[in-house]
C-alpha cells in the first residue's frame, strides 16, 4: 500500500475514532440517559494535511501518523524476562532444539507439537504451517517463551524470551 494512501486510511481511521469516542461507561450499571449526539462545534478534527505538513487551524488535532503506526506495532514486543524465567528457558532449550530436529521432514505443526510435549512442554504450544515450514512458540511454566521456525529442509531456529505484548509466544502472521 502506498505511503499516501496508507496516511490517508489512518486520518480516516483516526477521525472514525475520535468521533465515535463520545460515549463513557457507568460503573455498576447501564445510563437511561440519552446520549446527546456530537456536533461539528464539539468533536475535534483531525488537521488537514497539505504537501505532508499539517495546516493547523483552530478546533483541530494534529496527528502524526508515522508515531501512530509505530503505536500499531507495539503488540509485537516481548515482555522482559527475569533471571529464572531466562535459566528455566534454557534448560528447554537445547533439548526442545534436538526433538525439533530429529522430526521427519516436512515437519507438520502437529509433529512439532509433539516434540515439545517430549521435552515436557505440553500447555501452551503454538504453531502456524504456512506450507513453508511451520513457525512455533512454547510456552514455559515458570513464563517466557521458546519460539521460532521449523524449515522445510528440517533446519531448526529457536530462540527464548517473553511473551509478545498481546499474549502467547507467536504473533499473528500479517499483523
């Protein structure tokens, strides 16, 4: 998608919101109250753009939408992991890296399913078959993550650390 257009979605997506974000909610219960609808006069406008710099003019909200789609991709970030999450891991981590390796090519996500379960991790295994190989993500008791890919050609990449901000150990593919 074109930096423009892309831009140009963000604007609308961001003025979407703004202008849908007029209700609140009431703790413990629901309003009867009628909710006012927003007037021109109240709801605030994202600035016009002109050759990339926004025209500021009064009643409206500048956005800068290269910050915002940074703030998009924050769901991707691991969590930290403590000095015993990291020492837990990596008791899984060669021993999980040798069942990966010894499974028949192509791998297929159940197999790598399995060969976790050989090393003792069971709970929460996640796995995406693309047709290319099958990406992966353990999760660990004590918290953190194993995670990686499992190639065509058998050829094993795994590494450690947390979870990814949004939960779990492996991020949604075209996200």
């Amino acid at each position: 998608m074109g930096k423009k257009l892309r831009k140009a979605l963000l604007h609308l997506l961001i003025v979407a919101a703004v202008a849908g974000s007029t209700s609140c909610a009431i703790p413990g219960g629901v309003s009867t109250a009628p909710i006012a609808a927003p007037t021109p006069s109240t709801s605030p406008q994202v600035c016009r753009f002109v050759e990339g710099v926004p025209a500021v003019t009064e009643g409206c909200v500048v956005v800068d939408p290269e910050a915002a789609m940074a703030a998009n991709e924050l769901y991707r970030q691991r969590r930290a992991l403590t000095p015993d999450m990291r020492e837990h891991l990596n008791s899984y981590l060669e021993p999980a890296r040798k069942a990966l390796e010894s499974l028949s090519q192509p791998a297929t996500a159940i197999a790598v399913v399995d060969a976790f379960g050989s090393v003792g991790l069971t709970d929460a295994v996640q796995t995406d078959d693309n047709g290319n190989g099958v990406r992966f993500g353990a999760a660990s008791p004590r918290g953190g993550c194993l995670f990686g890919y499992v190639a065509l050609d058998g050829k094993v990449d795994i590494s450690t650390g947390g979870s990814i901000m949004d939960g779990g150990c492996l991020e949604m593919p075209g996200h």
